[in-house]
C-alpha cells in the first residue's frame, strides 16, 4: 500500500475518533479531528484546503476546548457547586466508561452529588448541583457535536469545491 493512503487512513481515523471523543470523554475530541484535517490537508500539498480554511477549522477547535471547559463548570457554578462537586463530576465521567452507555449519562451527576455530599452539603443541594452538572456537560456535547459536524462541512466543502 502506498505510504500516502495510509497517511489518508491515519487522516480519516483521527477525524472519527475525535467525533467519537466529543461522546466518549475518555477519547480526545475535536483538536484530534482538527489533527486528522490538518494531516490530509498537508498530504494534499494545501492544494485543496488552504491556509484560510485551516484558520477557521482551528478557530472552531479553540471554541470547542472552551466550550468543554466553560459548560459544566457553569452549570455547576450556578447553582453554587463545590471544587469538590467538579473534581467528582470529572471522576464520575471516567469511572461512567466503564459502565456502558447508563455509566456515561449517570456518571457525571453521581461523582457531582458524591463530591457535594462530601463538601458537606446537604442530600437535596447535592442533587441540584449534581443536576446542573449534568446538565452543562449535555449541553456541552451538544455544542460541540454541532462544532465538530460544522468542521467536518467546512472540510469537505474546501477538499471538493
């Protein structure tokens, strides 16, 4: 196999698993399938994506990471949540893997509710931070999957036009 198609493999992949990681916290997200876009695009000699296409594909990247850090800890923040209740959040995103598609939705609310538990807070404030949590890190992803599915046009729209 010709060492350029297995460069437009790698290219493709790493664009996938970035879309998958928007969904799959534990995967990397869109600054991989930015990687994938710049890759293809450095295989193609610029011809088809330029440097103004590139600009704005990066743009998009940028909003996205903020877009991960700003929507839990905003949902989280407006209803008062504890360092504590954040760091839980995190850890029940990840402990959230390894229980299927139930862990990944319940997992950031119930390490949100344990870490406020464990701040002190009472049962029905936990749960509404833990809620809020929840809640910012859905609109999150959803955010970001309409960042990354946006990408993905402005890609394909520079490679074929």
């Amino acid at each position: 196999m010709d060492l350029e198609v297995v460069g437009y493999i790698f290219a493709a992949v790493l664009m996938v698993v970035g879309i998958a990681g928007i969904i799959l916290p534990v995967l990397p997200g869109l600054p991989v399938t930015f990687l994938g876009m710049l890759l293809a695009a450095w295989l193609d000699g610029f011809a088809r994506v330029g440097w103004v296409s590139l600009v704005v594909l990066g743009v998009m990247t940028a909003l996205s990471v903020v877009v991960d850090i700003l929507s839990s800890v905003m949902g989280a923040r407006r209803v008062g949540a504890s360092r504590k209740a954040l760091v839980g959040a995190a850890l029940g995103t990840v402990a959230g893997l390894f229980f299927g598609p139930i862990g990944i939705v319940a997992g950031p609310f119930l390490g949100a509710l344990l870490g406020e538990l464990w701040h002190g807070k009472k049962l029905n404030l936990a749960a509404r931070v833990g809620l809020a949590t929840w809640i910012g890190m859905v609109v999150g992803m959803v955010l970001k999957l309409g960042l990354g599915f946006a990408m993905l046009g402005w890609f394909l729209l520079a490679w074929f036009l």
